[in-house]
C-alpha cells in the first residue's frame, strides 16, 4: 500500500538545515523501528518548510500498530520529541496531529 502524508517544517532556514541534517542519515532505532512496523520503502520531500513523505507498506503494516509501537520505544520517543523542535502542525491540523495523512485525487 502507498500512503503520502504532509507536515509543516518551522519557517526558519538554519532549523531548516538542521532537519535535513538529522535526516541524512537517521538513527539505526529509528530505521529499525519503521522497517519493523511494515514500511518498506519511506522518502520525505521538501518545498518551502512544507513536508511531503510517501510510505509503501507490506500487509502487515497498520497506523494504529506503528502509533502503539512508537509510544512503547523510549528512543522512538525521543526521536519526536527532537524533530518537533524543527516541525509544526498545518493549519488544519488537530491538537496533537503531525503528519496528516493525505487524500489521493488523480493517478495516471
């Protein structure tokens, strides 16, 4: 399955940099913990400070697992809590959402 998700990035060139910094190469946890869930393939994609990530997933992977998951793994957590230093929520976004998942409207 194919999921694509967007997430704002504070509007700030050096936590910018930053971000783009950590993510050059992630924590093995972090690698471990998404591959584990049953995302097989993940890249983030940049315009501005606005986020775009797409996942490909086997059948195992589940929304509800991955969140159960990364709340159990205190270097998961972690994880979050140091990107958020660098992330804010869309306008639209509830309390407490990060990456919202996003509705496909056109294939080809």
């Amino acid at each position: 399955m194919r999921y694509a998700l967007a997430l704002d990035l504070k509007d700030d060139p050096a936590l910018i940099a930053e971000y783009e910094r950590y993510h050059e190469q992630i924590w093995p946890d972090i690698e471990a913990s998404i591959r584990e869930s049953g995302i097989t393939a993940m890249e983030i994609y940049r315009v501005g400070n606005r986020l775009f990530m797409l996942m490909e997933t086997n059948d195992s992977f589940s929304f509800d697992a991955k969140a159960a998951a990364d709340a159990a793994n205190p270097i998961v957590q972690k994880w979050e809590d140091l990107m958020w230093t660098y992330q804010q929520a869309l306008p639209m976004a509830q309390p407490g959402e990060k990456w919202l998942l996003m509705n496909k409207i056109f294939s080809l």
